[in-house]
C-alpha cells in the first residue's frame, strides 16, 4: 500500500481514494431488483444502505470543508433507482477535493465521535467506508473481488477506536463485536470487530 507519512500519522488520503474507487465500482452493479434485500447493517435493506453511503460521504465532504457535518444527516434523499452510481460519484469527488490539502490532515475538525485531528476523522470514514462496502457486498452477492489491503487498515483503526476496553452503548453506531471463525478473512474480522454477522450465517 502506498501512502504519503510524516512523523505524527499515516496520511489516509491515498487509502480513502482506493476506498471510495472499489466502492463506486460495487455500486455501478446494483441492479434495481436488489434494492429491497438485506444486508448485514440490518437497519437498512440495499436501498437503505446506498442511501446512508451517499448521505455519509456528504457529510464527510462537508467536514472537510470546514462546514457543520454534524448538521447533515447521512441520508441522501430523492435519488432515482438507477442514480445511486451517478450521486456516489459526485459526493465523493466532492471529499477528494475537500481533502485534499496537507493543512486539513492537521488541523482539528469536528466529527460524530468527537474532536479530532483531520488524519484521524479521514481514517475513520476509510473503516466506513470500507465496511460499508462489505456490507454491500454480502447483499449483492460479491460480484467483485475486495481489497484485503483496505480492510487492513480499516481494522487497525476500528480496533484503536473501538477497543474492547470501551463500552457499546445505544449512541455507538456498531454493535457489540462478534467471534469470528478461525479461517476468517480480514473482511470478516473488520466485519465481526463492528458487529456484524455475513449474511450466510446471520
């Protein structure tokens, strides 16, 4: 994996952009007769989910604008069934570009778990991100391959945040985690450190 660092943190922003290209490239293949089936985040069925991806990214933009992202809710209203490639590609062009300064890596913004610095409000919509996209990925199937190497990193930061040493309560938007098999791969183990159970066992 290819990423800029400097002494204080590893720049998320090469991670983030292969995050957000596999995950337009799982969208693209949504059809619209999958849009009412499950995924593993059981509040939302595939529609649902595309929805709180295309809201979320929104507010991820919104942050990195210097904007208010807690007052965006992460939900994209309005958008046609056979759009949510189209909306996901605008969005998170959107993030790129309001990224994309070293400055906003070190300086603080505001974020739904806090104050923090923008390396680690990045890093953390990357565990989005990517979990989400497995999420996706369960409902349609696996039409495509995903990147061990996101799901990596991902982990590593879902495992500093949400330790086991810290409590899941109603207003942690994971559930408590879950055992995972011994042959797991390391989307499973992300997918288990944040609650969730594959489809085919749920």
């Amino acid at each position: 994996m290819t990423t800029r660092t400097t002494s204080e943190f590893i720049d998320p922003r090469p991670i983030y952009v292969r995050a957000t290209e596999q995950a337009a490239a799982l969208i693209k293949t949504v059809r619209p007769d999958q849009l009412d089936g499950p995924t593993p985040c059981t509040e939302f069925d595939v529609r649902g989910l595309l929805s709180h991806i295309v809201g979320g990214t929104r507010r991820i933009a919104v942050v990195g604008e210097g904007g208010d992202g807690l007052a965006v809710q992460p939900v994209a209203d309005g958008v046609e069934d056979e759009g949510w490639a189209a909306a996901y590609d605008e969005v998170r062009v959107r993030v790129l570009k309001a990224w994309e300064s070293d400055e906003r890596m070190a300086a603080p913004v505001r974020v739904p778990w806090g104050e923090v610095p923008g390396y680690a409000a990045l890093s953390g919509y990357v565990m989005e991100i990517v979990t989400h996209t497995w999420d996706l990925a369960e409902a349609l199937g696996h039409p495509h391959r995903l990147d061990p190497e996101l799901a990596r990193f991902a982990l590593t930061t879902a495992r500093q945040v949400l330790p086991d040493s810290r409590p899941r309560d109603e207003n942690t938007p994971f559930d408590t985690r879950r055992q995972t098999p011994e042959n797991a791969d390391v989307y499973e183990q992300l997918a288990a450190w944040l609650g969730r159970t594959p489809l085919s066992r749920a």
